[in-house]
C-alpha cells in the first residue's frame, strides 16, 4: 500500500489571519484562512489525496475505494462507526468564541456525530498570548447562566499563557476557547460538534450576532476546574532523532518527532499512521513509494504499509488510533 499525500479543506471564520496561506503556502483565495482541515472525512469539509492513481479523490471516497476496503484505516478503527480522527491548524488572528463540545453520548444522540476531546499543540504565538481552559473555580450552573447573561462568563474562566511547544488535552465538556495570536496544530475526534456559550457580540457576515447554543452548552458543561497539567511524555532518543508523546486517549495517540537524519516506524495493521510535517523537509519511503512533504504537509500512511522511513532535518506529528 502506498503512503498518500493529503491537501486540506478551508474554513474562513471570521476570527482567522493569513499565516496558513503567508507562512506554510495553503493554497487558499479566502481572505482569512481560519482553518484547514488536514486529515479529514468529515462532510463539512474533506481532506483530499494528491497526485497517484486516487489523485482528486476525497480521502472518505479513497477509503471506500482501496482493493484494501477499510482494513486501510486498522483494527482499531473497527470500533468507530465512523473515521474517528480529524487534524487541522487553527490560526487564530483574534480570538474564537468561549465553546464547549458535547460527549459521544450526547453528541450521538442529539446532533448523530460524535463528541469531542482534542488536543492542542501550540506550534506558534504571539508575546502574551492566552486561552481560556475550563473554569477557575467550582460553580452552578445558575451561576454560569447568568453570567452569560450579563457578559460576565470570561470572570470564572481559567485563562493560562501559552508559549510554543505548549500541549493541551481538552477532554468533552470543557468549557474553553483559543485566545487571539496563537497557531495551533489541533488532534480531535471526527465531529464539527461546538456549542457557543459567549462571542464578545461579535456579528457574522450577515451583520447579525453569532448565534449561541446556551441551552445545549448548560447540558454539557463541567463545571469544576480542569486538569491543566501538561502530560506531555519526556524525549526518547531513537535512533536518527527524539519521539515524544504528547497525548494519549482512547480516540487518538500522537507523538512528536524531532528528526536529524533518519528514523524508522511501524505502520502496523492495527492503525493508520498520520504524518504532518510541522517544521522542516522530510522525505518520508515505504514499501511501495517515497513521498516528499514540507512543512505543513500531511501524509495518510494505510495500516499495515509496514516499516517507513522518514528522513531529513525536520519536526514531525505522528498520529495512530
């Protein structure tokens, strides 16, 4: 089987900059490039395969389509009624409005997606950038409403600087927001699933406010302080480089490599491996081809390719389920 390289789907928030555009070179006409969605089967906005013999196709179209049917994805995979991973960047020029994301089974049985636990990898920032993550103390859910009220919500926020190289695990029902000049490099599950609590009024391309999602956010929300901690794992020295993991759960395990030279991994049968380029150049060979991929690229390796290679000078997100 042969390593696929991904070309992302576009979000034009209105929060968003151009860094994604101006800095990694996304292809992209929309004036602000909020988003874009690198691994994804999601149909509010698919990831697509370049070049090869699936050139153009969606990459849910490739999954249906491989003589390898969905043993592409891996066994642990099976368990998911759908492709359970999606991985985007976010650049947030402003700041995105105070969200919540439901659990799977709230999200299953009210909106027929999953839920949504992430993870944040801070890949760059502003001096003095911050975002908000849970509650900074225990409170009810009267309270909460309230605030959201009378514009007082962001008073019981817990905000906390950020500085590149920062990891966040934001688990379903924590209630948060990404704060203005920070680009990040985010691992979820497969849902576009987000209630809006509060938007600092801010008004669409319509001219009228952004509508809020109260009620279904109050259903959701934990409302006692998070774990902030960070969990990221010490730096292992492989041979040709470091591998550190950054977050584990049950959805999602990623991993940062740090490679000078050449390191070796295992696509194994019992997951898809997901590769993104975050600085540098990587040459990346399997069994069947090579792919070469520059920063902000993303590579779909199948399950059970086997042993790849990736070499260069270069930092690179690893992601299996």
């Amino acid at each position: 089987m042969k390593i696929e390289k991904l070309t992302p789907a576009f979000k034009d928030y209105l929060w968003g900059g151009t860094k994604l555009r101006d800095v990694y070179g996304k292809n992209c006409d929309f004036d602000k490039v909020a988003e874009s969605w690198e691994l994804s089967t999601h149909p509010a906005g698919e990831s697509r395969i370049v070049g090869g013999q699936f050139d153009g196709m969606t990459l849910g179209e490739y999954l249906n389509s491989v003589p390898e049917g969905r043993a592409v994805c891996g066994k642990n995979c099976e368990k998911f009624e759908f492709f359970p991973v999606l991985i985007k960047f976010i650049d947030a020029k402003d700041p995105l409005s105070i969200q919540v994301h439901p659990s799977d089974e709230y999200a299953l049985r009210v909106e027929g997606e999953y839920g949504k636990t992430e993870m944040w990898y801070v890949m760059d920032c502003e001096p003095g950038a911050f975002l908000y993550f849970g509650v900074n103390r225990e409170i009810t859910k009267e309270e909460f409403r309230q605030r959201i009220e009378n514009n007082t919500v962001l008073e019981v926020l817990n905000r906390v600087d950020v500085h590149p190289g920062d990891v966040f695990f934001i688990e379903s029902g924590t209630i948060h927001a990404i704060g203005a000049g920070i680009l990040i490099c985010e691992i979820q599950q497969n849902s576009n699933c987000t209630y809006r609590v509060y938007d600092y009024d801010r008004r669409g391309a319509d001219g009228k406010p952004r509508e809020l999602h109260v009620e279904k956010a109050l259903a959701v929300s934990r409302f006692t302080p998070s774990d902030v901690s960070d969990r990221q794992a010490a730096a292992e020295q492989v041979p040709g480089g470091t591998v550190k993991r950054l977050a584990s759960c049950e959805y999602f395990t990623t991993e940062k490599l740090e490679i000078s030279g050449e390191i070796s991994l295992e696509a194994t049968a019992g997951s898809f491996v997901s590769l993104i380029v975050l600085e540098g150049e990587a040459t990346v060979t399997g069994p069947e081809n090579t792919v070469k991929a520059k920063s902000g690229e993303s590579l779909f390796v199948p399950a059970g390719t086997g042993t790849v290679k990736i070499s260069g000078t270069c930092s690179v997100m690893k992601t299996t389920v």
